[in-house]
C-alpha cells in the first residue's frame, strides 16, 4: 500500500510572492507544479490562505466565490477550498482586489512523499 503524503510550506514564507511570476512544469495527484524566478519548485493544490478583517467577510467570499472553509488556522485566518487547483491562482489574484483582505496565497505544497 502506497500512503500519499503533502508537505505543506510555512505559510508565512511565501506571503510576498508574487504568483504571476510562477512557470507551469508539470501535473501530479491534482496539484499544479511550478518553478518560480529563482527556480524553485512548489505544487499548488486547490487551497489558498486567507487573512480579513473580521468573520463576515469571509463568509461574503464563501458566497460569492463558491469557496470552502476548511478551517480556521490563525485569528481572522482561513484555509479555503476552490473548485479546482486550476483556479487556485486565478481566485488568488482575483481576492488581492479586496480591501479588506489582509492577504492571500495559495496553500504552497513543497513536496509529494510516497510510503
């Protein structure tokens, strides 16, 4: 039996990458593989990371974006589901718009372990 294992980046690290920067390499289990300007790889699944202002706002982007909460991971801080990891840095973007959004970034996956 063969257990998949994601290792997920701090999400701290990479609040100040810019995505529109990222080079699309490859496709595995779901998650979007790119190489950014300094070639470094990272995997992009269909989480993102969200920092608002209070409670309602992320229940208007809930609404408005068809996102899932997956939970809450820090005050006013949120892990969100999109449809599909091939939205994943379009709603990125999309969200930065926002006022009241503090930030937001994908839920960086570093690396793909097989057991």
């Amino acid at each position: 039996m063969r257990i998949l294992v994601l290792i997920f980046l701090s999400a701290t690290f990479f609040v100040s990458l810019a995505v529109d920067n990222l080079h699309f390499l490859y496709e595995e289990k779901n998650i979007a593989f790119y190489e950014d300007q300094n070639g470094f790889v990272l995997g992009i699944s269909d989480e993102i990371i969200v920092k608002v202002e209070n409670q309602k706002n992320i229940e208007f982007l809930q609404e408005r974006f068809e996102l899932k909460k997956i939970g809450q991971i820090a005050p006013n801080t949120y892990l969100l589901q999109t449809r599909s990891f091939i939205h994943t840095i379009e709603m990125v973007q999309l969200l930065k718009e926002y006022d009241y959004i503090e930030y937001v970034q994908p839920n960086f996956v570093k690396k793909i372990i097989y057991r």
